[in-house]
C-alpha cells in the first residue's frame, strides 16, 4: 500500500475547547505521524481562498466567517493508504452520521463546528499541503 500524505485542520471549535491533543492521539493511533504541525489564525481572505471550491455553496459564507474567527491547528500526516485512513478516522461531515469513535462523533458541535478538516483525494492533498506548507517544512 502507497504511503500517502494528506492536509488536515483542526478547526476553531476544536482549538477553543483545548482537544489538539485528544484528536492528534485519534490520528497517532490510527497509524498516521504527524509530519508537519503548526498553529495560525486565517484571515477571511485566506479562508475563503481554502474553501473557494464551495463558494457556491449555501454554508459558504459561515463557514468562511467561522475558519477565520479563531486559530486552527494545519498539519500533515503521512501513513499509508492516509488520505482516507484519516477521512476514516474523522468520522462523516454531520456529527450525527459519525460512526462511533470517530473525531467528529466525539467532539463535533455540528455539521459547520466539525472539529477537523482532511483532504478528499491525491490532487486535492498535493494542493491543500502546497497552501499551508513549504518544502522546508516537511521533514517526514
Ligand atoms: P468534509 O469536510 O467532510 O469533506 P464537505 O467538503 O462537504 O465535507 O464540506 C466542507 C465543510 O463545510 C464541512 O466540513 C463543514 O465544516 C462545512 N459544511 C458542510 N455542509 C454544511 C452545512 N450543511 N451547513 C454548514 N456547514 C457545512
């Protein structure tokens, strides 16, 4: 199985109520390293620039409002088969599908308040990680 690295974010609600290092545990324990980690508080610039691909969508604007009104924790995690080891370990988008054990069963507040982002495919994690990260700072 290919090793894999994917483009996660711990989102505000998460930051806010202290959980980094209950969800890097989820991830640490699934098989998946922590690569690459650091700690920023996105503009509303920034934010709508990372989730452009739903800009048409009805939730895009609160969900840009709430990416940027806190910090969030970026990271890369490498494991194999990552990208949907950890979209596994994330749980569904609505809290209320998330099987249990699950991040977002866990801890999401709602279906926007959803602790933690991952990327969805090869190309989109190549994109996600270019966004947040240089080569300089991936030291697998
Ligand atoms: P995922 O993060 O599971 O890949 P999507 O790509 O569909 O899910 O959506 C991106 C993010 O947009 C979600 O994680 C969530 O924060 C927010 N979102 C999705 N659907 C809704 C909704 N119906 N209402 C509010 N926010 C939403």
């Amino acid at each position: 199985m290919a090793i894999e690295r994917t483009l996660s974010i711990i989102k505000p609600d998460a930051t806010r109520r202290n959980l980094t290092g209950k969800i890097n545990a989820k991830f640490e324990d699934a098989g998946l390293r922590i690569v690459a980690q650091k700690r920023i508080h996105l503009s509303p610039a920034q934010a709508g620039k990372f989730y452009e691909v739903h800009k048409d969508r009805p939730f895009y604007g609160e969900l840009v409002e709430f990416m940027a009104s806190e910090p969030v924790v970026v990271q890369v995690l490498e494991g194999e088969n990552a990208i949907a080891k950890n979209r596994e370990v994330m749980g569904a988008t609505n809290p209320a599908n998330a099987d249990a054990g699950t991040i977002r069963k866990e801890f999401a507040l709602s279906v926007g308040e959803n602790s933690v982002h991952g990327s969805d495919a090869p190309e989109t994690a190549k994109e996600e990680i270019a966004f947040f990260f240089s080569g300089l700072e991936l030291v697998g």
